[in-house]
C-alpha cells in the first residue's frame, strides 16, 4: 500500500510543479489541476516508454544534456495526448529545466 500512496504523492506533487511552471512561463499553458495531475501521469508514463527504448542513459535522473533534451520531448508530445495541455517546444526546453532544478530539491521519484 505504501508503493500506491507513494505514486499518488508523486502525482500530485507532479502536478502542482505542472501548475507551477505554467504560472512562470508564458510558453506553457495547463487548463486546471486535473489536467494537471492527468499531464504529470502521462508525462510519467512518456518517460517510462522513452527511457525503455532507449535506455536508462536517456533518463533525466542521468543529470546529462540527453537526460535534459529527452524530458522536454516528453513534455512536448505530451501536449499531443491532452486536450488541456498547450507547449511551445522552447515552452518544454524551459519546463525541463524548472522541473529539473525543482527535482533536484524535491525528488518525486518512485523508489
């Protein structure tokens, strides 16, 4: 149970960081918490399957250029999924980056 309650923090945790970057960048734009929260789970989901593909090195947790490149892609496809979702591809390049810096504070990994 404790796996379960973890993925949902790490969702809502998500979601606000979501709502957080769309306040800061005019390039991104989220229409509410819930298509925030259903962005953060299929950015999550993007992540998994690109990371499966490719391989762990792809990971944003690898702290590399790759890492940092693949996760606005994510970003970026994941507006093609949710209707309530809108990002330019510099939108995404800046998402990755505060999501990034906010990660490195506050670790929404799923252990």
């Amino acid at each position: 149970m404790i796996g379960w309650l973890g993925a949902v923090v790490r969702f809502i945790v998500s979601a606000f960081v979501l709502l957080g970057v769309d306040f800061l960048l005019p390039n991104v734009e989220i229409n509410g918490f819930v298509n925030a929260l259903i962005a953060s789970i299929v950015i999550a989901f993007l992540g998994y399957v690109v990371e499966n593909l490719f391989g762990e090195g792809l990971s944003p947790q690898a702290r590399g250029l790759t890492g940092f490149i693949s996760a606005a892609l994510v970003i970026y496809l994941a507006q093609s999924i949710l209707a309530g979702m809108r990002v330019t591809f510099i939108g995404a390049l800046l998402a990755a980056l505060i999501i990034g810096i906010v990660d490195s504070f506050v670790p929404t990994e799923l252990r």
